[in-house]
C-alpha cells in the first residue's frame, strides 16, 4: 500500500496497530515512527496510536507514555490537538483507579 502513494502516511499509521499486535520492539516501532513523522510530523492519529503502543498496557510503561506524550505535545505548533496528548496519557495511566466517575459525569 505504501508504494501506490508514498506521500500518504495512512498506510503507515496503520502498521502501529500491528505494531502492537505483533510486539514489534521498541527500535522497530521507533523506526516506523520516524518514517511516519518525516511524512506528517502533526497527524493528531498516528500520535494517539503511537501513545498507545507506548502506554503499560500494551509495549511500555506509565513512564514511556508520558515522555512520549509531553514530548509530542511540547514539539506542536500552536492550536495543534497534540496538546492534549499528555491527558491521554495521565487518563491512560490512572483509569482504574477512577471508576465509574471515570467514564460518566456526576
């Protein structure tokens, strides 16, 4: 798919949720990740697909996910939704401890 369009980062996007699936290590995803940034270093999907493989409960820790998160967010131009990634990643690393008033409003 890669090759019909190589300009279009879907297709590589994508691959992080193999990523995931298929346990690539931490140096093959970094380098699917810089293949993705060289062609759109603000896609706000490929950041929270990204977040995810780094999260605890899939290739990383509390500690990745966050550093992760604040460093995308921190490299973002103004008005990007990449600021919201470090909330994704505190929600990511506290939703259990919230319970139900985690998911629904008082």
């Amino acid at each position: 798919m890669v090759a019909l369009c190589p300009g279009d980062p879907t297709p590589l996007v994508a691959e992080l949720w193999t990523a995931l699936g298929l346990r690539y290590s931490h140096a093959e995803t970094d380098a699917l990740w810089s293949q993705i940034t060289e062609l759109a270093p603000y896609h706000f999907e490929a950041h929270t697909s990204a977040l995810q493989y780094w999260t605890a409960k899939w290739r990383g820790s509390h500690q990745l996910a966050r550093e992760f998160a604040e460093k995308s967010a921190a490299g973002a131009p103004p008005g990007s939704l990449l600021a919201v990634l470090p909330v994704i990643a505190w929600y990511e690393s506290h939703k259990d401890e919230l319970g139900p008033a985690g998911y629904c409003p008082p």
